[in-house]
C-alpha cells in the first residue's frame, strides 16, 4: 500500500488561487511597455481588467484591443483565453505533459476531482485528448477564418488574425481583432457567422459530451447500431447537456425573430435568411460567447431581457462558457414538474436524478442570483447609469459573456473593479468561491433532528 501526501489545497481552493495567480501575472505582463503599441505601459486597472476578461473568458474590455495591444500583448491575451478557456487544471497537467514531467497521483485524484469522475484510469490519457481536440478544432476554425481574413489582412497578419479568433471563438472569449466594433462588419458574411457559431458550441458544449460523442461514434462503427440505439447509449449528462443546448438555440432564434423582425436598427432591412443567421448567431454568442454582429443597444428591451435569460443559463458543464450552465438549470426545472406532477423523484429519460445535484444546482443558482443583485446594487449607485444598462453589464460578467450596452467604455475605476471582482467569480464559480473559504467538511450525522412542518408558497 502506498500514502498519498495530502494537499495543503483543496480541488476547489487550487481552482480559486489558480485564477487568481494568473490574473496577477497576466496584470503584470500587460502593463509592460513592451506589450501596448504606444510603448508607455498601460495602467494597472486597464490592465488587470484586460487580463481578468482574457482569463475569465468574457469579452468586455476598456481598450480596443486591435489597437492598444502589441503583437507581444496580444499573444499574451491568447495564452490567457487558452489558460481561461481549458481551466487551471487541464492547462497546467498539460504543459507538465508537454514538458515530459511525471504526472503523480496527487495531480491525478486533482483531475479526477476537477472533472467529477468517479475513476482514476485513463485520466492522463484523457487530458491529451482534450488538449488535442482542443488543438484541432482551433486549427480547422483558424483555417476557415484565413479565407477571409488572408485576403483582407495579407498572409502573415491574416494568419495570426484566424488564429486568435479562432481560440477566442473556440474559448467563448468573444475578444475579437476586428476594431471596436466586434463582428458588426461581417453581420452578412456567412462564412464568419457560420464558423464563429460552430466553435462557440464546440467549446461550450463541455469536454464530458466530447468524450461520450466520440466513445458512441466508435460503438456505431464497431456494432452498426441505429439511431435509436444511439441515443439509448448517450450518458444523461450528454443528453441533458445537448438537448437543453438545442432547445436553448432554437426558441432564442425564433424569438429574437419575433422581436425584431421589424426593427430597422437590428435585423428589420435584412432578406428573411439573413433575419434568420443573424438571429440565430445572436442567440449562440448571447450563452457566454460575446462576439456581437449587431450593436446591443439597437435591440429592443424584450430582446434585451431574452439575452440576459440566455446570458444566465450560458454553456454546459466542464467546458469553456459560463453561466449557471444548462444542466444546472435543466435539474431544476425537471424537480418543479415533478413537483407538480406530484411525483417524488425528480426524473428524466427513465433515470433518477439524485437528491445532491439538485441541492448543488440550488445552491449555484440562489449564490450566482445574490452575486449579480450584488454587483449590479454596487454599480448602480458607483456609476448612475440606465438601469437596464447596468443590470446587462452585470449579467454579462458575471455570465461571462462579454456583451454590452455600451457602459464598459464608461466605467469608472471602482465600476472597473467591480466588474472585475464579477467576472472572476462568474469564471471560477460562485459555488467555488464559496467552498473556497469553507475549509472543514461536515461529519455525517449521527443523530437525526425531529422534523415539525412549516407552510411553503
């Protein structure tokens, strides 16, 4: 037998201080004069500010990004969507696998804990094929990107344009190279539109539902099974996770078309496909992505309130997008019908779903609500703007999103910090952040409490 030696950190704890550490140095990296245009540095809030939307995979940003940055700075900003984008853990087991070290059993029970499983087998083995389906996916969006952004940029600049949007889109970062305007320049370009819609789901669908789609795949292939007999063979994380993703794009879109068939200012001149890509494209990049094709302050306020709903559910778990993510928000829905059905186990495609997740999915829901309340109070009386401005920006950092109205170019320094302070607990995880400073685990019971009733409703 053999002792594992016990880690100063916990999973959670390593999460937290991991982000943390990085947002310093990123901070620090940033305000090199080598790494802005100008060559005179750029000041610490900017800074920390750019960095902690790079890491957090958000997309809010106080520079133009195009502008400001230096080739160096902004090979810094993709590493850091990149760090961001795959998480403290299965960045860093990677670059020791790179670099040829030993992965020891503490750093495997770290993996294994970061992504829920319940075995210790083929965990190395797993972070490479995440790292190189990461790599691969990256390389096919940046190929598709340089047909257009070749013949607009030139070979070498056009290479590194493809390259950095395709790992921001793939990160659900929705940090662009464009200008200050985002993808309002390509809103009719099917190939941007098509391509950036593609690796915003790739990446925020999760690594989880990668696995079990390719494992199914292979069973196809060997056994010569049916449909049916594919979705029979699906886990109900992938299930869940791809089902609600599909529900969530389809009625977002018809929505956003119902909203704004007529508006002149979104998509109320456009041929009805165009309507349909641009609407559609909103509804993707509204779960956390952050590219916008349209200025949001053009929408109208029940697309607005749409967007943040979508903005608040975001991506699935274990994946690059935000949010309280969909199978979060999907368990809890399916414990208020069973509720009303009056049914005493909350189930799904002929499973139970057990009582723990539903108490964890509470707990992130009622820990992000109170955070974005919170944040958008504090900023409400730091910066006096519109209402619906402040509550979108809220939500876009702390969803990490990305999207604004227009407030983040007029933020204050302490409005700055704020969105700071959001974004980073949006990427980390409210639950995280509270397990983080909960260092003692609870002894199971003993003795069980008399019950007595109470009136609910």
């Amino acid at each position: 037998m053999f002792r594992v030696k016990k880690s100063i950190f916990t999973t959670t704890q390593t999460i937290a201080i991991g982000f943390f550490v990085a947002i310093l140095a990123g901070t620090i990296l940033l305000m090199l004069p080598i790494s802005s245009n100008s060559g005179q540095g750029t000041n610490l809030v900017d800074a920390m500010f750019t960095t902690t939307t790079a890491i957090c995979v958000t997309g809010l940003t106080t520079v133009v990004t195009a502008d400001h940055w230096s080739v160096f700075g902004k090979i810094i900003i993709a590493i850091l969507m990149e760090f961001g984008g795959l998480g403290v853990v299965t960045f860093t087991t990677s670059m020791f696998l790179i670099m040829g070290k030993r992965i020891t059993l503490k750093d495997r029970l770290l993996i294994q804990d970061a992504y829920n499983l319940d075995t210790l087998r083929g965990l190395v083995k797993l972070t490479m094929r995440v790292m190189k389906g990461t790599v691969i996916v990256q390389l096919a969006g940046a190929l598709l990107y340089s047909f257009q952004f070749i013949p607009e940029h030139g070979l070498i600049k056009g290479i590194a344009v493809s390259v950095f949007t395709s790992i921001s889109a793939f990160c659900n970062a929705g940090i662009d190279l464009v200008g200050p305007s985002s993808f309002v320049p390509y809103c009719r370009n099917v190939l941007i539109n098509v391509v950036t819609m593609a690796l915003i789901v790739i990446g925020g669908i999760g690594f989880p539902v990668w696995w079990d789609v390719i494992r199914i795949f292979k069973m196809k292939e060997k056994d010569k099974i049916g449909i049916r007999g594919i979705l029979r063979k699906f886990q109900l994380h992938s299930k869940l996770a791809l089902c609600i993703t599909a529900i969530l794009i389809l009625t977002g879109t018809v929505f956003i078309l119902i909203f704004e068939w007529n508006n002149p200012n979104t998509i109320g001149r456009f041929p009805w496909w165009e309507k349909g890509m641009a609407a559609m494209f909103q509804s993707v990049t509204t779960r956390t992505a952050g590219f916008l094709t349209i200025p949001q302050e053009n929408f109208t306020n029940s697309s607005n309130l749409l967007f943040m709903l979508l903005m608040f559910v975001g991506g699935s778990p274990s994946g690059t997008a935000g949010g309280v993510k969909t199978v979060t928000v999907g368990i809890l829905l399916l414990t208020a019908m069973s509720i009303i059905r009056g049914k005493e186990d909350t189930e799904i495609f002929h499973r139970k779903i057990r009582a723990e997740y539903i108490r964890k999915a509470l707990a992130v829901v009622i820990i992000f609500i109170g955070w974005l309340m919170l944040s958008t109070m504090l900023l409400l009386i730091v910066e006096k703007a519109d209402f619906l401005d402040t509550l979108f920006e809220a939500t876009s950092a702390i969803a990490t999103v990305g999207l604004t109205r227009g407030l983040t170019g007029r933020l204050s320094t302490l409005g700055k910090l704020i969105i700071i302070a959001t974004m980073y607990i949006g990427r980390v995880g409210p639950i995280t952040m509270m397990l983080t400073f909960n260092v003692k685990k609870s002894k199971p019971k003993m003795v069980r409490l008399p019950e007595e009733r109470i009136i609910v409703g």
